[in-house]
C-alpha cells in the first residue's frame, strides 16, 4: 500500500456541499425526478400468511377510469431468473408471507391505481402458517455459513467447562426484538422501459448493485439497464439489496412502453416488503475468575429467516473478537418462518450480537464487585481472539478512559437504586462499541482534467444523506493536491465507473481509496500540468496488510437514565460516545453520523419494535404512530468525540469506516445505566416503563 | 381513497342541513383524523362539508366567569390561550401533550373531541373490526393490546379513545354545545362520548348531521389548581398508555372538591367519580390518594399484555394528586 494521504481537506470540517439544495427542496429524490408521460403503480398484496391464489378478479379495477394495466401472477410475463426467490415475483400463485406482492394496478394518477387496488378481489386457499420465532421452535437448523460469509459455529476449548469451573458465572438469556429501519424516504422508484433498455431512477444504496442484482431476473444484460441515485433520504441497510418493488414497477414499465412508472412503497408497505432485522434470542455465557479475568464467553444466538429464502444475521461474531478468553464459543440457529425475508440492518450482527454480552459484562462486573470499565481492561486482548492476528489498531481502553474523563465516571457508586432527583431513580452505565473495517474492493474512478484549474472525478458511489458527496470531494481534493472548490464529483448513476454498495460502513474508504488510486494514477501520467481533456482511470488498491492484521474500529458508550419511580417513564438525559475509528475524513459529518448511530441506539433501546400478531402474520404496529423512533424530546444531551488514532495499515486514507458503529453498544449501555438507576436488570428490549411497574 | 365532494362551509345551520340530507356526507374540520382515514379506507364520505370557513374560530369569556372555545379554535390556539392557562391549566398541558406541533396546528376543537377511538386493527382493513365492520370480530381480544381499554370496555371492541384534551375537557366539566337538524342543545363531555357495548361503530351519542359548535367550560376554584400527566413509551408524539387530569379545591386543610378523569383506560375519557368522592371532605393525605385510586380501578379489567396499565394508572394518579397538593402548600 502506498504513503497515507496527506491531509489538508481531509480532516477539516467541510460543510455538506448539497446542504443548500436539500434544504431547499431542490435536490431531487427518487420520487421527485419530473418525467414525462409518468404511471403511478399500486401493488396487490396477500392478506394471508401462507395460501394458495385460486381466483383474482381485476375486472373492477380494469373497468376504472385512468386505469393503465393490472398486472398479476396470470398475466405478468415470466422473469429469465428464480434464483433470488424475493425478486421472483409474480410466477406462481403461491403466497408465502402476508404482505407480498400479488399483482399490481398501474394508472394515470396515484389515487385512481389506489382505489383500483381497493376494488380487486383476491381469493386465496389459506394453510396453516409458522411466524413466531420461539428458541425451541422444532425445526431450529443450522445455516452453511451467516452473513455475509462467516462460518455458523465457532469453538476453541470447552465453554461449558469452564463455566462449570469458573468462580463466577453469567448464564442469561437475552433478546433483542424485531425492527424495522424506516429510512425517511421510502423505497421508490421511477422506471421507463423503452428501446430495451431499462431507466430507474431509484432510492438504493448502490445503483450498480441494484443493476447487477436485477439486470439477471429480468433477462437483461446489465449495460441494458441504468440506474440514477443522486440523492438518497437514508437506506439504514435495507436499500442495500435489491427488492421486490423493483421488479414489479420493472414490469409494469415493460407492459406500457414509453410510460414512467412511479412507484414508492408507502409506509405500511415497507413493514413487509422492503427488509428487517431479524429478533434474536441470545444465551450469553461468561465465566471468570473472583478478579474478572474471563476463562469462557460463549454466545448462542437463535434467529429467524423466511422459509423461500434465507438471511442468517451474523449475532455471534462480536463476541468472537471483543474479549481475551481462553475457551469461547459462538452458535447461530434458524427458524424458517412464513415471513418476509429479513435482510441488512444497522449494523447486522454487531448491533444485536454487542446487546447480550455488554450487558452480560455489566452483570459479571457487578457480581465481581469490579467497575465495568477495570473489568473490560482486565480482558483486553492482545491479538485478535479469534484469528489470532493482530490488531492494526486497537483503542477500545483509550477510549474507554477518555468517555470515563469526560462523563465524569470516576468515583461512581455502583450500588443499584442508590440516587435519585425528586421522583426520578438516577443511574449510569457503559458498554463497548466495535465494527469491523470493511475495505471491499471493485470500484472504479476516473480523473479528468477540466481546465483552469478544475477536476472532474467520478465514481457511482451513493450520498445516504451521510456526507460521502461531500467527503469524497475532499479526498480527491487531496488525493490531486487542489482545494475542494477544485473537484467536480459525479456520484449515484450506472453511467459512471462501477462502485460497491453504500453499507458495511465500507463506502467513504472503498471509494475513497479508489480516487486517491485514480488521483495517484493521474498524476504519475499527466504530471502536475496538465491538458484540458487528460483522463485516469484506477480501481479499488489490494491492501496487503489485510492478511497480516484484524482490523475493527472500537468505542465506548456511557449513559444517564433516569427512571421515574411512580410510572417507570424511561429518560436519557446524557449519552457520550468516543470512538477510535483511524482518521476521521470530515469531524463535522463524521459527529453527526456517530450521534445519528448512537439516537438509534437509544430509540433501539426505549423504544423500537415490530409487533407481530401471529395469529394473521404481520406487524401490526405498521405506521409511524405507532412504530415508535426516538422523538426530539427522548433525546438529550448527545455527544460524540473520537481519539486521534493512527493506523498505516487499513487503506491510504488511514480511515475506518463510521456509519454504524454509532449504534453499536448504545442500548446495552442504556440498559446498564438502567439497572444501576432502579436495580431491575432488563434482558429484553426494548425498556419500557411497564418492566419497572410493580 | 375514493372520489368524493367537497363544499366549504357558508353557515352553520346550512352546514347541518347539508350533511343532514347526505347519509354519507361528513363535516370536515382539520382533517387530521379523518383524511388519515380516508387513505385507509376505514372512511369513505361522498361529501366533505368543510367547516373551517364558519366563524367559529374565537375564546370568549362567559358572562358567568366561564370561557367559551368555539369548536373551529385550532389546538395549538387554545392551548397558547392566556385564559385557558392560567384557569384551567389542566386542559393546556393535555392540549401540549398531544400529537406534534404541526397537528395541533390544523386539529380543531371539536374534530379533536370527534376523532376516532385508535385501536391498530380498526386501522388496518385486512384484519377483523367490529367498529369498522360490526359483526366481524374483535381483532385486538387476543392481540396487540398495550395500549387497549382496562375499564368499559366489551368483549365487542376494547379500543381508547386517544384524546388528551377530551380527558381535561371531562375532569373540567367542559359542555359541548350541539347544533343539530332537530336545533341546539348541550351535551356534558363526559356525556358526549360512549362505552362500546355491543354497538362499538358508535363513539359517541351524536346524530348524523350534528355539528359541535362550542365547548363551554366552567368557572370553578380547583380548575385553576389543575394538572395534566400524561403516560406514554416517548416523550412525545405518543399516545397515552395512563393519562390523569385532576383538580383539587382545598381549603383549611379538607379537600372541598375534586376532578378527576383517566385517559387511555376506556373508550371514553373517563370520569373518575369513585375516586373523587374519596377524595372529598378529608385532608389530602397520601393514603387518600391511593385508596381514591383502588376505588376507581377495583373494576379494571386488564387484557392480557396490558395488565401494567392497572397499576400505572393508581401510580399516576397519585403522583398527580400529590403534586397537586404540594403546589397549593
């Protein structure tokens, strides 16, 4: 790998170079590009769990005004490819989870294709269906691998011996529930087939991506197929993937030529048809000496997937890696339900699989009688647990003792139930962050001399809502030695050279370290002068070292939680995280990523969950009224800081990746900080008043 | 959403007759409510008769001392008004606490009073509702039930009504006043709104074509010694799981009267009568209050997943009443 790049825009607070358009209005979303000719489509959906189809009558819905097409499983046309079951829509009459796609009606405005929804009669020959995740559920298996491509199973020595052995044993059980990640934006998308070529203008984490992913259902080659992202109102991992809706406004804009077909889920939509995080059941076990020296940690995570198509959340893996012992193990089993696949979310594994243990860790703490900060040093590894190698960095204890500075730790009483204001039970608690670097190669980046000083350089990468426009302008503003006014950037379209999804908090190094290859490569050909029209191309630089070293970003999260003694209301009137995540490219867009993370935290915390009734197989709590995030007023004081951490191995940029270690560890620390307020150790999430009721 | 007509407003007596004549025809007021219903198909008027036009948008005081909230007076109005803060401070903190600004901007004083009862089932046409579709089922019995009924309620519908202000409105003797086809009349809060039974469709006692025009309040000493709390899983845009609206007169060390009402508990805002005459007549001692509170609650019902409200609700009240209490100390 080549010098580390010298920074100058990088490390300075740029403001975000689309803030004006956004917060005017005029940068425009998916939904919001002006077509001509538009079609507004609104699917059929089963309202069944588990059926069969044995009659659609659409004649109703064909006999409106303004209606364009009704597509179903009769009429749609066959897709080239079934190999991705979720994209596979429309080809048989099988229901499979309560929510899916069953047809859709396309017409001249939004509210004639709903109102012709209304009016299509769906029969369906309802069976028996399994939707409740239960860790003895019967038909438990174990997945050939978790995402993405970890092994399933874990051991080194015997845990259960060295719990039986162990002067001080946690054994408890944990659950984190079912969630849902509710970007702002829904998923939506504008598409036009004409010409045989496919244009989506899409709200995605990745437009080349989607292509790939959609390109081989519909029988196309990808080039046949573009994608345009320029703006995009949060994804939170589940516009990682490709989804139905896809296919579906895909073929109805093959049905009717020359129109755009619009569609974008609405809210209750995306509760069954645009991904979740699966609920977890976690049996942690930690055995340690009477000095908190672990000697087992063991993690069982029990999950759920969809019975048509498999998603296996990594939970165990955090635990693989956090804490030096010597005999650990790590499980993952599934329950095939009949529900929607659950896919990417905030952090998959690290977000639930850091709940268990870091509360589990404040429960050895407690029973060693140790401060859970001085327990955590006593089991700082001093390689990688798991694989041995080591760390290319690792300041989990630095940042552990700084958050402990400024949150004013030192000197806490740990005695449970032991402060209060007025009616207000007062507590604080810890817990630790970590996210792995995930530096994932195949981006490409062209560099090109615009004259008078300027550059244009492109890469399809995708802005979140993040900042990566704006950090990526400083990078290649660096990267070609020019000030950030300097650089042109062309970012979100399938026309521009390949880029990797938006997630795994992999974007700004990936990309990154692509334009400063493709900055290096122009430099090397063209000099420091030169020629209006003087182009370089680089891709994604191997990285070497990432055989020789484990690479993560570590943090630690302190919480006050403040419980009121007649209602058990739960309040978060102080969060602090501080973070080692190598050189942070942009402290102004970097701050509000980690405190964006850490608000999901709390709302992961106090108050997220999707309320499934089993008895009709969905989420009934579909709507933002009652699907409860973190208002303005639950959050309080909320900072974020980071050490200077320098780390030569990771990538030129010296940079970890932020998005989602923000998340990470929060809630554990909120329920710590609860249990030190009330003296009532919470296992389930979310905290919510009636578990203080008595 | 189904096509349907709109017609502002010229008058209320025209207003009343129009919809009167139309069986599906509905009065629209801020729309908060309603229109959420018409994209969900649970409401489907042919005519909306807009009665935002009408001039019924002012706070007045009553020669009597009482004040008079005209039913167009939009939330966030009559919770900022200074009258209504300072002589019933229990009904500006239940208007503050409900929904989000930009609700309590458009919602109106009498669309607040009528707006549904909230139960997800009822919201959700593809499950079971006897309020919706009387005679399919009761799809919260058996279900997601947190944030249902533990008092009146029937094995029809176990829904809540979800109004804050409609529960200050009933502990402050608020009366509505009614124009109808058949002429005015009054009708008290508490009396507005119905228990389920086994006609759950049915919210309140009004007729079809029957406009609020005013909600009246009275003057009376423990409404200016009045609080609001509200219970909710955020601390705000929630509705309530327990909220208490309670007033307390207390001279010479008895409690001469008091005013209590729960939300969240019922498909009713419901007057706490029991409680109150345990209250009465007594110094306000904290043994008082809870045995106010075990008067009103021996009857509640919990369903199964919202046994918590049982005890949230005697914890709230109490919580109230002592505050209460030691701000008249």
């Amino acid at each position: 790998m080549t010098d580390l790049l010298r920074p100058h825009a990088v490390a300075t607070p740029v403001e975000r170079l689309d803030g004006p358009a956004k917060v005017t209005g005029t940068a425009p979303y998916a939904f919001d590009h002006a077509v001509p000719n538009p079609a507004y489509l609104h699917p059929l959906q089963a309202a069944v769990a588990r059926g069969r189809v044995t009659d659609i009558d659409t004649r109703p819905a064909e006999e409106l005004d303004g209606v364009l097409a009704v597509l179903t499983h009769r009429n749609a046309p066959r897709l080239a490819s079934d190999e991705d079951a979720e994209l596979a829509i429309l080809q048989s009459d099988e229901v499979a989870f309560r929510g899916q796609f069953l047809g859709a009606v396309i017409a001249e405005t939004p509210e004639i294709a709903r109102q012709a929804a209304s009016l299509v009669r769906i029969t369906v020959d309802e069976q028996e269906h399994q939707v409740q995740l239960r860790a003895d559920h019967r038909q438990l298996y174990v997945p050939e691998e978790v995402n993405p491509t970890f092994p399933t199973d874990t051991s080194q020595g015997d845990v259960d011996l060295a719990a039986r052995d162990a002067a001080i044993t946690v054994d408890e059980r944990y659950t984190t529930a079912w969630y849902h990640n509710n970007p702002m934006e829904p998923h939506s998308t504008v598409a036009l087939w004409q010409d045989a070529t496919l244009t989506l203008y899409d709200s995605t984490q990745g437009a080349h991506p989607v292509r790939t992913a959609i390109a081989p259902v519909l029988g196309l080659d990808p080039e046949q197929v573009r994608v345009i992202a320029p703006h995009v109102g949060g994804g939170f991992g589940s516009k990682g993937t490709a989804h139905a809706h896809l296919i579906l406004a895909a073929l109805a804009a093959r049905e009717l030529p020359g129109h755009w077909v619009k569609f974008a889920l609405t809210r209750q939509q995306m509760f069954s048809l645009a991904g979740y995080r699966t609920p977890t059941i976690q049996r942690v076990r930690l055995a340690a000496d009477h000095e908190g020296r672990l000697s087992g940690i063991g993690v069982d995570a029990v999950e759920q997937t969809s019975r048509f198509k498999e998603f296996a959340e990594q939970t165990g893996i955090p635990a693989r890696t956090m804490y030096a012992a010597r005999n650990r193990r790590s499980t993952h089993r599934l329950a095939p339900l009949d529900v929607p696949v659950p896919s990417w979310m905030r952090a998959p594994g690290e977000c639930p699989g850091m709940f268990g243990p870091e509360v589990a860790m404040d429960e050895l703490a407690t029973a060693c009688g140790l401060d859970p900060i001085e327990l955590r040093i006593r089991n700082e590894p001093h390689v990688d647990p798991e694989s041995g190698k080591p760390f290319s960095s690792r300041n989990l204890i630095a940042c552990l003792r700084d958050g402990a500075h400024r949150f004013g730790w030192d000197g806490r009483d740990p005695t449970p139930r032991g402060r209060r204001d007025g009616r207000w039970l007062v507590g604080t608690g810890v817990a630790s962050s970590t996210y792995p670097v995930h530096y994932i190669p195949g981006s490409a980046a062209t560099v090109r001399y615009l004259g008078e000083g300027r550059y244009r350089v492109e890469v399809s990468a995708t802005d979140l809502g993040t900042g990566a426009r704006t950090v990526l302008a400083q990078i290649a503003a660096d990267a070609l030695g020019v000030g950030v006014e300097r650089i042109e950037l062309g970012i979100g379209d399938t026309a521009l050279p390949v880029a990797t999804v938006a997630g795994g908090s992999s974007g700004t190094i990936s990309w990154g370290s692509t334009i400063v290859e493709a900055a290096r490569i122009f430099r090397h050909e063209y000099g420091d002068n030169p020629s209006e029209g003087d182009e370089a191309a680089g891709t994604t630089p191997e990285n070497p070292a990432a055989e020789r070293f484990a690479m993560r970003a570590f943090g630690a999260q302190f919480a006050e939680v403040r419980v009121h003694e007649d209602t058990g209301e739960v309040r978060v009137p102080r969060l602090l995280g501080v973070f080692a995540a190598g050189r942070i490219i942009n402290p102004r867009t970097a701050r509000s990523q980690l405190i964006g993370g850490m608000t999901m935290g709390l709302s992961m915390a106090l108050h997220e969950e999707s309320v499934l009734d089993p008895r009709f197989g969905h989420i009934v709590n579909h709507d933002f009224a009652e699907y409860h995030v973190a208002a303005n007023a639950d959050v309080g004081a909320l900072d974020a800081h980071w050490i200077d951490e320098d780390d030569p191995h990771v990538n030129p940029l010296g940079a970890k990746g932020i998005g989602e270690i923000g998340i990470v560890g929060t809630a554990a620390a909120i329920v710590n900080a609860a249990y030190h307020a009330t003296g009532v150790r919470v296992r389930e999430l979310p905290v919510t008043l009636d578990k203080f009721l008595h | 959403m189904i096509p349907f007509d709109y017609q502002p407003a010229e008058n209320a007596e025209g207003a009343v007759a129009t919809v009167a004549r139309a069986p599906e025809a509905t009065f629209l007021g801020g729309g908060t409510n309603l229109v959420d219903h018409m994209k969900l198909g649970l409401a489907r008027p042919s005519l909306l008769v807009d009665v935002t036009t009408l001039p019924l948008d002012r706070i007045e005081t009553l020669p009597d001392g009482g004040v008079r909230i005209g039913a167009g007076v939009r939330n966030s109005d009559a919770a900022a008004h200074p009258t209504i803060r300072e002589r019933y401070p229990a009904l500006a903190e239940a208007l503050l606490s409900g929904a989000s600004g930009q609700l309590r901007n458009l919602a109106t004083t009498g669309g607040n009073l009528l707006q549904r009862t909230r139960c997800v089932y009822f919201q959700d046409v593809t499950t079971p509702c006897n309020k919706r579709e009387p005679g399919s089922g009761c799809s919260a019995l058996g279900g997601y039930t947190r944030y249902h009924a533990i008092l009146g309620a029937s094995s029809d519908c176990v829904a809540v009504h979800p109004s804050d202000m409609a529960v200050a409105m009933a502990a402050l003797d608020a009366v509505v006043q009614v124009t109808g086809p058949g002429g005015q009349r009054d009708i008290p809060v508490v009396d507005l709104h119905r228990l389920p039974g086994d006609q759950p469709h049915r919210d309140t006692v009004l007729s079809h074509g029957d406009l609020i025009t005013a909600v009246d309040l009275p003057p009376a000493p423990a409404s200016r010694h009045s609080r609001y709390r509200k219970v909710r899983d955020r601390a705000s845009y929630a509705f309530a799981l327990v909220s208490v609206a309670a007033a307390l007169d207390i001279e010479d060390g008895d409690v001469r009267a008091a005013r209590v009402a729960f939300g969240g508990v019922s498909h009713k805002p419901w007057r706490a009568r029991r409680a109150e005459d345990v209250l009465v007549e007594g110094p306000p001692t904290e043994s008082t209050f809870w045995d106010a509170a075990e008067a009103e609650l021996s009857d509640a019902e919990p369903l199964r997943g919202n046994e918590f409200k049982v005890p949230l609700a005697r914890n709230t009240l109490v919580s109230v009443l002592r505050e209460i209490v030691s701000e008249q100390r």
